[in-house]
C-alpha cells in the first residue's frame, strides 16, 4: 500500500495541472472564436474571387497567361507547409506533416521540392528527419495578418512567372466546421478556377471588359494566389486551436479520473492505518487483561 503522504502530494500535483490544462482549455475556446470569425469573414471573399477568375478566364476565351499555363520540363517545385509554433495540440501537426511527407514522397522522380516550412513545430521536425528544408517562417502566431501572407505569395509568384518552378502547393489542415478538420495538400499554381457540383452545365456569363480582359487577369490571378493562401493560414489557425481545445479538455478529463483514482487509493490506505492502529490498541489491552 502506498505511502499517505506521497498520494497526498501526487493528488496535489495533479490538481495543479487540472487548473494549468482547464485555464489553457478555455484560452483556447476563446481565440477559436475568434479565429473562427476571422476564416468565416474571408471565405465568401476568396470564393467569389475565384468564381470571378473562372467566369472571366472563359468568357475572355483564348486569352493567354503565365499563372495559367504550366511550366514544362521544369523539374522543381514548391511546397508550403503550414504548422503551429506551439504544442499541445493533440495531432494537429502531425497529421500536417505526415500529409506533406506524402505528398513529397509522391513526386516524379527527378522532381525537387523545396519546402518552405511555417511554424517552429514543423521546422523542428524536418531537422529532426535531417530533410532540407529551403525557407523557414515563424512567429506568424494565431492571428495571421495579410502582410505576413502575402510576400510569401508574391515570392512563389515569381518564381513560376520565371520559370523557376513547375508547382506550388500548401500543406494544412483545413478547417470544415468545429467538428471535422481535414488536412490537405492545395495546388497555388498553376491556377486551376474551382468548379462547384452544378455548375458544369451553367450558362456562360456575358462580360464586357474595360480595361481588356488580359488587363483584369493581370490583376485578379495574382490577388487570387494571395488570397487563397491567406485562407489557408486563417483554416490553418482555427484548425489549431480546435486541436488544442479538444487536448486540452481530454488532459482535463484525464487528470480529473487520475484525483478520483489517487483519492480512493488514499482512503483505502487511511482505512488500512486506522484498521492496524485499532488491531494494536485491542491487542495491547488483551495483553494487559
């Protein structure tokens, strides 16, 4: 049977991470509420952008352009990788980057792709895999901001403008509702318009462009790549801190079985001193009588 005291002091040790794990479970619920708003308030805006590019990429008809096409015979890619710069949060990073790993051992031979790795959990576990890793980010946070997003579009922009490039893709887990996050592998470039189920048989829409449509590409492709990208941070850090609030709230769960477990093994311990204490009084007076 086990010492009183040390239960005691084992009881007192979980009760203080019941109130480290349940505080960090409600930071979380409120920064997923805001993250929430946050993704919520961007995705009409990035699906209508990109609805938009469709509609005028085939109304403009033979209209030519670089994000368009793809680069043959260039045997390089891109991959953004996006994870959290903090941990406990369950699986949500591993199952990122056991995504990206996928995805990178699914490549052509021949074909290299440089990662460029967001987040000091997903950095550290490519050094820890000794894979190269091209560019690193981190310190972006929760509250990703568009000027944080956007040079890393604008730079995987121009190197499939040049030639440098035949893809770019982002690896992250995207956020489906409170319940239900996926993690995905996203093609940036080249730009593909989304086809929702039911609009295959729609009528084409009648534009006329001013300034011409090659004009407006110019200018809608590329915010397209960056607003897509910011989305996928925004899923990314809603996504995060779900995670964390579901591990959060099981660490609870878990330390609050181990206080009811330790307390009854205190009591059966109490309950054994008391027993012996009681069989040595009786004993020592039978041996007076």
């Amino acid at each position: 049977m086990a010492n009183r005291r040390v239960l005691v002091k084992r009881r007192k040790a979980v009760r203080n991470i019941r109130k480290i794990t349940r505080t960090m479970q409600l930071i979380a619920t409120a920064r997923f509420q805001a993250a929430f708003n946050r993704a919520v308030a961007t995705r009409p805006y990035t699906e209508k952008l990109a609805e938009l590019v469709a509609d005028l990429s085939r109304a403009a008809g033979n209209v030519e352009h670089p994000l368009l096409k793809t680069n043959e015979g260039v045997d390089r890619s891109a991959l953004v990788v996006l994870t959290s710069d903090r941990g406990l949060a369950g699986g949500y990073n591993a199952n990122v980057l056991r995504t990206a790993l996928g995805h990178l051992d699914q490549q052509p031979a021949g074909m290299t792709t440089d990662v460029h790795m967001v987040g000091k959990k997903g950095i550290s576990y490519f050094r820890f895999l000794r894979r190269p890793v091209a560019e690193q980010t981190s310190g972006i946070g929760d509250r990703p901001r568009f000027d944080q997003v956007e040079p890393i579009a604008n730079d995987l922009i121009d190197r499939f403008t040049r030639g440098e490039i035949a893809s770019a893709h982002v690896a992250y887990m995207k956020f489906l509702s409170a319940g239900q996050q996926r993690p995905v592998v996203v093609q940036l470039l080249p730009l593909q318009p989304e086809v929702k189920k039911g609009e295959e048989k729609a009528k084409s829409v009648e534009y006329e462009f001013s300034p011409d449509p090659k004009q407006l590409l110019d200018e809608l492709l590329p915010a397209t790549v960056r607003i897509r990208l910011f989305q996928a941070f925004n899923d990314a850090a809603v996504s995060e801190q779900v995670a964390r609030m579901v591990a959060m709230k099981a660490a609870t769960d878990a330390a609050q079985d181990m206080i009811k477990a330790l307390t009854r093994e205190y009591n059966r311990a109490r309950q054994t001193q008391i027993t012996m204490e009681l069989l040595d009084i009786v004993g020592g007076a039978n041996a007076l009588s």
